[in-house]
C-alpha cells in the first residue's frame, strides 16, 4: 500500500500504480472505520458518523465505464491514427477544467507543459501530471495477426491458452466496423489490469482485514510520510480522547509526528 509514484516524467505505468493504491486505501479507509462503527454499536455506545476525505471520485475517474480514463484510452486505441496528443484532448474535453480531480498544469515561467500533451490528476497523496504520449503504445497488447496465428496453432498446449484474444460479442456480418479475416483482435493492458484490481478487492473484501503501519527508512534521514494514512489517526484521536495527548499534527504536508507511544 501507499506506493504512489510521482517523477519528472509519470506515464501510463505511473497511473495504474496509482490507481491501484487509491484502490486500497479506499478499501483500507472503509475497514477501519467500519470496523471502528462495528465495536461502538455491539459495546452499546452512542455511535455519531465522520466524515472523512473520500477518494471515490478519482476512482471513478479512472475507471468509469462510461468515460474513464481507461475507457477513453481503449476507444483512442482502436481509432486510427489516434495519438498520445488525441488521448489527452479527448480527456479534457470529457472533464474540462472545473472537475474536482481532474485538470491540466498551470502554466507559469517554471511550468511549460500544456494541456495538449499533459493531464493532472489530484491523487489522494496529491497531483501527478501525466504525459500522455506513450499512453496508447504501452496499453495496446495486441500481436500481430501473423503471430497470432502460430501461436494460436502450437502443438504446446499452454501456449495456444495463453495466447488466446480476449472474448468480445461477436458484432453482426454487416455491421459496421466488423472483424475482418486476418485481423489482429485489440487487447488493452488497461482494461486487464482494471479486471485484476477488481478480482483483487473482491478477495480482500470477502476476507479479515488486519493492517500493519510501517515506516521505511531512507538514506537521506530525511522525513517521507505526506498526507498518506493520515486520515486514519486523525479520526482515531477524535474516537479516543486519551490518543490526543500522544499524537502531533504539523499541517497536512508534513510528517506525522508520534511520540511516546509506550
């Protein structure tokens, strides 16, 4: 958990860890707390609900069925001639400027990337700006129709199941834009990784959460902890009075200070 990413450069491989750790901590916000409720309401205590900072709309950014960035990203990818240039335009004309999660970089003397190339996603650990131009290679796993085809007549039989196209609806023979013999079917990264995240949280839901904190030490001794899991010890001391007198705040942007503990 907490493994999100933010270089000079964040591309297509950037978002999908980032989307993943939105996932979970979704999915570690809503355990706590509603584990938190559980232990109230069976020790008959007055049980008053808090509110909390949610990350269901990033979520749903990214993977909206409708207009999700992944979404959008498939469609560029099966239109021809589409580019990284296409992808970003077709995002910010989906969600224009005024979004709450979505936007393009201020552009300024120290900020020269545009909205043609660029988009920025406000992260629950904060923004990333994304380039999108390698976006539509990296998530076209596709092959070839030639490759396809050998490999899909292997005499090895696991080879042939691992090779095997995605399932889709067969559209009918005079629709338009049918399959044509020979031709390749599109395979997303994207939307694969979307499926697993899903299968994933499915598991974890079904199961007993336990969650352990853990801080990584850095050669630079210097402090990392920023806004990630913040949430839950601040809403902990309001639950438990006698941990306000042992945790620190300084601002969102700096570390989270604890101090005797034992």
């Amino acid at each position: 958990m907490y493994g999100f990413e933010y270089f000079e450069v964040n591309s297509f491989e950037q978002l999908c860890i980032n989307f993943a750790n939105e996932k979970l901590q979704n999915f570690f916000l809503k355990t706590v707390f509603d584990s938190e409720e559980k232990v109230y309401k069976e020790e008959g205590v007055p049980w008053v609900p808090i509110t909390y900072a949610d990350n269901k709309d990033v979520i749903d950014l990214c993977e909206n069925s409708m207009n999700g960035i992944y979404k959008l990203l498939d469609s560029e990818c099966r239109t021809p001639n589409a580019s990284g240039k296409s992808f970003c335009a077709a995002l910010h004309t989906a969600y224009g400027q005024k979004h709450t999660v979505f936007g393009a970089p201020k552009l300024s003397k120290k900020e020269q990337r545009t909205a043609d190339e660029y988009f920025l996603v406000r992260h629950f650990a904060g923004e990333v700006i994304y380039f999108a131009d390698e976006f539509l290679g990296k998530n076209n796993d596709s092959l070839a129709a030639e490759v396809e085809g050998h490999l899909l007549k292997s005499k090895k039989a696991v080879v042939p199941e691992i090779s095997k196209p995605p399932e889709a609806p067969a559209p009918a023979a005079n629709a338009k834009g049918a399959k044509k013999g020979g031709q390749a079917s599109f395979s997303s990264v994207g939307d694969k990784f979307v499926k697993s995240l899903r299968a994933l949280l499915e598991e974890l839901e079904s199961s007993q959460a336990h969650f352990v904190r853990c801080i990584k030490s850095n050669p630079e001794l210097k402090p990392r902890v920023r806004f990630v899991g913040l949430e839950s010890p601040l809403i902990a001391s309001d639950w438990h009075p006698e941990l306000k007198s042992r945790v620190r705040f300084v601002g969102l942007e700096s570390p989270l200070i604890v101090s005797d503990w034992h």
